[in-house]
C-alpha cells in the first residue's frame, strides 16, 4: 500500500509538471500504447467557476493517475478519447467535442439580437396660419425627431428605432388655398403687435402676423412685447386666452413709437381770415401770419353829429376811431362822405384797411319851426353812455376753475321833444362793439372734472316674416334715456342725457344715438318662402377658477335654424369693456382686469397692492367687472349678469402677520363675491 501510493504521487508529480509545459496533444489509441505517446484530456476540478483544466500529458502519465480507473475519483467526470495502454484499452468518455477548447468549454453562442418593437411617430399637426408657410405643431421624441423641408415634414426614426411598416413618416402642408380659412377681410384672424429688439434706437418691430403664428412663436411670454387681448384656437390644446400687454397705443405707430411732436407754425388762413396754428408740413396753401388777410378786425370809424337847433345849425358831436385814423371832417351842413383809414396790422368789419362813413350835417332850424317857437328850448346834446357785461365759463380742460369775462361798451342816446320837453330817445341809440376789459379767475365746483363713464346704446333685433324689427334692450349707464323711443321701422336718431356729476366719452353732457327698425322681411323673401324658422340661440355663460389660479368666463352659443358667425364680441356693462375676436360657438375668455406675468398673477379685478400687500380697491384694474353684465353681439339679447368667481384660489392672499405678544389680534376678511351662472334663450 505504500508503494503504491508513492506510485501515484510520483505519477501526479509529473503530470504537474508536464502541465506547465507548452500543451502538446497526441492520440493516445494511435500511439500503439507506447510510453511515448501523449494524449489530451479535460480534468474535473470539481470548481463551478472552471470545472475542467485541459491537459495534454504522456499516456503513461495519464494511465498510472488513475483517470480511467472506474473506482478512482476521476471515474465519469474526466473527458478523455479512446485509448490504451500496455494492452488495456478504455473507450472515449464525456463530450469528446469539448478536448477542441483551451478550457474545455464550448464558447457562449452570442445571443440573438432583438427585434426592435416597431413604433408609429405621431402626425404633426397643421396649424392654419394665412400664410404661406404655414406653422407646424410637433414634439420630438427620444424614439424620432422632426426634419422641415420646404413644405414637407418627415419623421427621422432614432438609432436602432425602426418604423411600423404602415406607417406614415412625412407629411406635405396644405396649398394655401385648400381649406385655410384664411381673414375675411375683417381682420378676426390676424394681430398687429410690436415686437421688442432689446435695441436703445429702435427698441420695437411692428409686425401683422396671424393669431397662430402669434401664439406658436411664444410671444405671450415675451414680457418686452406689445399686444392686445386676444384668444387663439389650438387645434391641440383648445381655446388659449390672453389680456392686452404694455401701451396699447403704440399699436398705432409703424415702428411703435410715437413721432416726435410736429413743428408747429402761426399762419394766415385766408379763407377764415383768422391766424391759425397747424404743423409746418400742412401749411401749404396758407399765408404768412402777418399777412393782410388775417389782420383783425377790429378797426371802428363813426361820425356823431348833434342835431341843428333854432339858433345854430347841426356840428359833430364826436368821432370814434379806434385803431384808425380819421381825415378832416367837412363841418358844413349837408350830407359828407369821408374815408378812415385802418392803423397797421387792423382791418375794418367789412375785412378792408379802409371805410367810408357817410354823415349829415342839418342847417340851422328855420325861424317859423315849430321848435323854434317862444317857450322851446333847444335839445340837449345826446347822453353818452357806457354799458358792461360779464359772462362766465369753465376753463378747459376742467380743472375746477372758471373765468369771468368783462366786456365794455360805449354809446350816445340821443334826445327828442314830446311836446312839453325834450327826452332820451333810447330806441335811437347808437353803440359801439363790445369790447373785452377784463378776465378773472376763481375756483368753481362745478368746473371740476367728471368722469366719463356714461354709457348710451339701442339695441334692436331683426325683422323677421311675422313682424318688423324692434328694440331689444336701452343700455343707460349713468345716463337718462328719452322719455320715448320711435319703434317704427326706419333710422331714428335720439338724445340721451348725462347724469350730474357724469359725462359720456366725449366728455360731453348729452350723446345721440342712432338706430334702425327694420321692415317685416317681404312675404316672397328667401327665408320666408322656404319656411325657415326664426332663428333660436342660447348663449350659457360660467364664471371659474382654473387650477393655476386665474378666472375666467366660458362661454357657448347654440343657434337653431340660423348659422352663427365665426367670431362674437363680448360686451361688459357697468362701465364698458370689450372683447372682440371671440371664436364661437364656444370658449373661454380670462377675467377682464387680471395681468399674468410668466404663469404668476400679478393683478386681480377690485384690488390693489400697497406696501407689497393686497388691499381690496373696488375703483382698480376693472373692478366693476365682479359685479358686471354682459352680451354678445351674435344677435340681439338681454344682459347677462356674472360675478367673479368666489374660489379662493383666484382671490389674492396676503401672509398672515405674526402678532405682537401679549397683542390680541382681530382679522376680518371681506366675504368674495358669489359666482353666479346664467343662460338666457332669445328667440326672433
């Protein structure tokens, strides 16, 4: 037993060492079981990790380890190939495919690539923009993105993304003219807005685009910009509404700006003869200021003669020349003829530098006058007098003060006999003109300013097959109708009155209104012959507060028997505001008076912010409109009441103060107004 166990030992030893030498293989059945002869074999290490090392060793070796020995550990485990030895021959054992590999082990087959699932990319959509090149709305993806083309967008499939087979990869905009409900004229798809450059010398582009190309470019989040209110239909994402941003009156300038003041010149209009002021690029057509034609009128000539008496003939009384030179007067009696001339720079009422004044003188009373009698004195000469009157009147534009004008003039009332004495004669007076001697000005309630917030309107609904037109509603905000409104078919015009303390848009105290009745619709009109009913419409309208915190005001309108018009206006009463624009037949409009500042509101309908905290302000940013009414003009109807809605989270919170210790602190908080929800039917 020892022996053999130094035998095997031995035998290990060796197979060891011969191990570490470079592999060599040799077929052991085809070396004649010589001593020589080597063979390969994979030997059990009994590792999961590396459960063979292959080995090539002499057969000797092989055979005295006990490798193909049945009752040795290597019995079933070990891969050999057939074989013997001095006579004793083995069969092949195990997977004799593997010996072929350095560690016995078949190298993994690389798996089989996966079939990427197939995916469809999503139709862009086509955003109608009256224009020739029209918007796309897209979303690129981690799976395909979007190329542009002309007028042709293809989806670009992602490295290793694959296309379905049906699906459809690009897409060709539509001909302008093929479907694009382009503007009508009426401008209710198209806006004007000035665009900021961020530039100091032209700090805006003004620019007419239409509503879609507006909104897809972003600019109701660019906070440099000028727009008006406006709302667009997203073929996506629905009705998106905006209030107006920064001065709107910039929108009526071609580069945004206002020009710069004209330079303003006196000039001489002829055909007024009055000095007029006018920008020097319209005073073509017009005279030097100085010129002849302009000089005011203001020069007076008169020669007052006092009447002959018993013992002397007539002679003159005095002579008026105010800015004009007299000649030598004839003082004989008869009639005399003399010329005044006007000083410089002043015309007579006749618009001449001269005038010709024609006067008598009497000759002395005959002896057997009747005036010449014992008894009769003769007449006094004529009383002069002076007369003034004042008028007053508010400056303007008001601002509390008035201004009373004095005017003077002069005058001689001649005397004539009654037969017992000689008196006035007031009804042959003779006057000069009035002429301005003073102005004052004191304060005056009742030149201070008003505010113009009254509101007149007629509205009136169509004739229809059965009857002539008729008035619909009056709107009289702060104002007094007539006590009668003509309902007879054809254009009336009437005076509406403004209440004390209130004026209409004009500033004015009093507005005209015009408005047409039409006729009942003739029996063998198209929409009577056809039977056609009178249109029905229901308009519903629905005060809320979205999730972000901003209110608004939706809307629907449903016509039967009619077809409505692709936009409305929406009118609010109380003081007057209004949207235009508005897509039917339904849609959401943000609350008049809220401003939204990148997704934050800045100002709410009704309140105000002082010292950083809100405080309730009924007068600030529309504030009547929480308590408003409202109407479209889609056809005529009565106004519609609403009221902000009531939903904290569109009412502006302040923080709540920490109080003072030891301070007991009373908060009382404004109830908001209620949301009120109306739908009113008219049929005509």
């Amino acid at each position: 037993m020892r022996l053999r166990k130094f035998l095997v030992t031995a035998a290990l030893m060796a197979l060891a060492f011969t191990a570490g030498a470079g592999p060599a293989t040799a077929d052991a059945g085809g070396s004649g079981g010589s001593d020589q002869a080597r063979i390969t074999f994979c030997h059990a290490t009994g590792s999961a990790t590396n459960p063979y090392n292959r080995i090539t060793t002499s057969v000797a070796a092989f055979y005295h380890a006990g490798h193909i020995n049945d009752s040795a550990h290597h019995s079933g485990v070990d891969i050999y190939p057939a074989g013997s030895f001095r006579g004793e021959s083995w069969d092949a054992q195990g997977d004799q495919s593997l010996l072929q590999y350095e560690d016995c082990a078949a190298p993994e087959e690389p798996p089989e690539p996966e079939e990427p699932t197939p995916v469809t990319p999503a139709a862009p959509t086509w955003v109608d923009t009256c224009e020739t090149t029209g918007a796309w709305d897209y979303t690129n993806t981690a799976a395909y993105t979007y190329l542009i083309e002309g007028n042709v967008i293809t989806a670009v499939a992602a490295a290793g993304v694959v296309f379905a087979g049906d699906a459809v990869t690009s897409w060709t905009a539509p001909a302008e003219d093929e479907g694009l409900e382009c503007d009508d004229g009426t401008g209710d798809r198209k806006i004007v807005f000035c665009h900021a450059t961020g530039s100091d010398t032209n700090p805006y582009v003004k620019i007419e685009t239409s509503l879609a190309a507006f909104y897809v470019a972003g600019h109701i989040d660019h906070t440099g910009d000028i727009y008006p209110a406006g709302t667009f239909n997203h073929p996506v994402t629905g009705a998106v509404s905006w209030p107006a941003q920064g001065d709107q009156s910039l929108l009526a300038y071609d580069d945004c700006m206002p020009p710069p003041p004209p330079v303003m010149v006196d000039r001489c209009d002829p055909a007024s003869g009055e000095i007029v002021t006018v920008p020097e690029d319209q005073a073509d057509g017009l005279l030097p200021a100085d010129s002849e034609e302009c000089w005011p009128l203001d020069a007076l000539a008169e020669v007052v003669v006092m009447p002959a008496t018993c013992d002397a003939p007539g002679e003159i009384a005095y002579v008026t020349d105010i800015n004009a030179v007299a000649p030598d007067l004839p003082t004989a009696p008869g009639t005399h003829t003399v010329t005044f001339t006007a000083d410089e720079g002043h015309r007579f009422d006749n618009g001449s530098t001269t005038l010709d004044v024609t006067y008598t003188i009497e000759p002395q009373l005959d002896p057997d006058d009747p005036l010449c009698s014992p008894g009769h004195p003769n007449p006094p000469n004529p009383k002069v007098v002076t007369e003034q009157r004042e008028a007053t009147e508010c400056t303007m534009p008001l601002d509390g003060t008035a201004v009373t004008t004095t005017e003077t003039r002069t005058g001689s009332i001649p005397y004539m006999w009654d037969g017992e004495s000689w008196v006035l004669d007031e009804d042959a007076a003779v006057w000069g003109d009035w002429e301005v001697t003073g102005t004052e000005l004191s304060p005056d309630d009742s030149c201070l300013p008003v505010p113009t917030d009254a509101l007149a309107q007629v509205v009136v609904y169509p004739g229809t097959c059965t009857a002539p037109g008729g008035i619909d509603f009056v709107t009289d905000i702060n104002a007094v109708a007539p006590d009668t409104l003509p309902e007879t078919p054809g254009t009336h015009t009437v005076t509406f009155t403004a209440e004390d303390g209130h004026a209409f848009a004009d500033g004015s105290t009093t507005f005209d209104v015009t408005y047409t009745i039409d006729e009942q619709l003739a029996a063998d009109d198209p929409l009577c012959v056809t039977g056609r009913p009178n249109p029905s419409i229901d308009v519903d309208v629905q005060p809320i507060c979205r999730a972000d915190g901003i209110a608004y005001l939706d809307y629907s309108i449903a016509i039967t028997g009619g077809t409505l018009p692709a936009t409305t206006t929406l009118t609010w009463f109380g003081s007057t505001y209004v949207q235009s624009g508005l897509a039917t037949p339904s849609g959401s409009v943000m609350w008049p008076g809220i401003s939204v500042i990148n997704g934050e509101v800045v100002s709410y309908p009704g309140w105000n912010t002082v010292d950083g905290l809100w405080v309730e302000d009924p007068s600030a940013n529309l504030g009547w409109t929480r308590d408003a009414e409202v109407s479209f003009d889609v056809a005529p109807s009565v106004l519609i009441p609403v009221e902000y809605p009531d939903d904290p989270g569109c009412i502006p919170t302040n923080p709540e103060p920490e109080p003072d210790e030891g301070t007991l602190t009373n908060t009382t908080t404004a109830p908001p107004a209620k949301a009120v929800a109306a739908k009113v039917t008219y049929t005509g």
